[in-house]
C-alpha cells in the first residue's frame, strides 16, 4: 500500500485550517486516514504548525511520500533532516548523540529565526497602529478647526450684515411713506383753505353785474 503524507482540510470557508495525516494514497483528499500527525494554521502570521516530529519521521522511514505542501511543512519543522541524520546513523556515518545534537542545534537556530520574526512583525503592527492614530487624531483635529473657523465666520457675517440691512431699508421705507402720504394730505388741506376763500368773491361779482 502506498501511503502519503498530506494535508486534510477542515476549518470554515476562507479560514482553511489543516491536519497533517498519513493516508492511502487512494484515499479521496479529505476521506479516511490512517494517523493524524499534526495540524497546520496558515491563518497566523507565521503559520502555526504542530507537529508530532518523531511519528512524522517513522512514517518517513516506511516510505511514506510527502506532497509538496506536506515537504515543506516536515522541512520548515525538522522533520526531514531527523530522517536524513537517522539515516547517516544507520550507516554508521555518525552516533545517535552526534545526530541528537545536530538536531537541537538546528530546532534552536529556526526558533530563533521564528522568534526574530514574530518581534519583529509585532513592532510593525506597532508602529502601523501608532501611525493609524496619529493620522485619525490629525484629521479630527482638522475637522474640529475647521468646525470653529466656519462658525466664527457665520458669526461675523451675521453680525455684519444685520446694521446694513436696517440701515439699507429704514430711509427707503421712510421714503416711501412720505412720498405716498405727504401730497394727498397737501392737497385736501389746499383745497379746504381755498374753496371758503374765494366763494364770497365770486358772489360779490355776480351782485355788482346786476346793479
């Protein structure tokens, strides 16, 4: 039986999130597995990967095939240079402690790595987020200047504009009242004071012609 070492879907849709497993290579992609060897969560910044390195490697030495995924997870983990070192020991290349501690120094050195990445991305996010703030508080403060200035403008403007007002309309409504009022009054009180005036002449004229 052939047997592969691949990932195995499950998670929610656009958060995909893996198992590590041994299966027949026959077996549909997410079907009936024969051991679960770890989990692998590329949602995380690195990926989080657990992995049980020494069933991996077992399964390597029985001649399990990785896809290409699957490889690169066991390499990002260790798990094919444990294979390659047992394999020197077999041959008497070198001695389980020597290849024992190869192995601790190489796992030391990626965690490091690891580490240096994972400080470094939080102060990135760090100063990103800092930046994000700054700028909001740049623009509320804008906002909040802008927000004064055109009330002390309205302001001015309403204070300007309403002796004008009075001042423009007052004399044209004054004006327009007297000149509306002024001849009709002149003119009733200019025919009162002339009519008694010059009725008695007239009669006196009429009198002296008959004479």
């Amino acid at each position: 039986m052939s047997v592969k070492i691949r990932l195995q879907r499950h998670g929610k849709k656009q958060k995909p999130f893996y198992w590590i497993v041994a299966a027949d290579a026959r077996s549909k992609r997410d079907g009936k597995y024969l051991e679960k060897l770890g989990t692998y969560n590329p949602n995380t910044n690195p990926a989080t990967i657990d992995l049980n390195l020494d069933q991996a490697v077992q399964w390597l030495h029985n001649g399990a095939q990785p896809t290409d995924t699957a490889k690169a997870i066991l390499s990002y983990k260790g798990a094919l240079l444990k294979h390659h070192l047992d394999g020197g020991v077999r041959k008497g290349a070198l001695t389980q402690e020597q290849a024992d501690a190869k192995l601790a120094k190489w796992l030391e050195e990626k965690a490091g790595k690891v580490d240096t990445k994972k400080e470094g991305l939080s102060k990135a996010q760090e100063v990103a987020k800092a930046k994000a703030l700054k700028a909001e508080k740049e623009a509320n403060d804008k906002r909040a200047a802008a927000a004064v200035e055109a009330a002390k403008v309205e302001e001015e403007v309403a204070v300007e504009e309403t002796p004008e007002v009075a001042a423009e309309e007052t004399p044209e409504v004054v004006a327009e009242v007297a000149v509306e009022e002024t001849p009709e009054v002149a003119l009733e009180e200019t025919v009162a004071e002339v009519a008694p005036e010059e009725t008695p002449a007239a009669e006196e004229t009429s009198e002296e012609t008959e004479a």
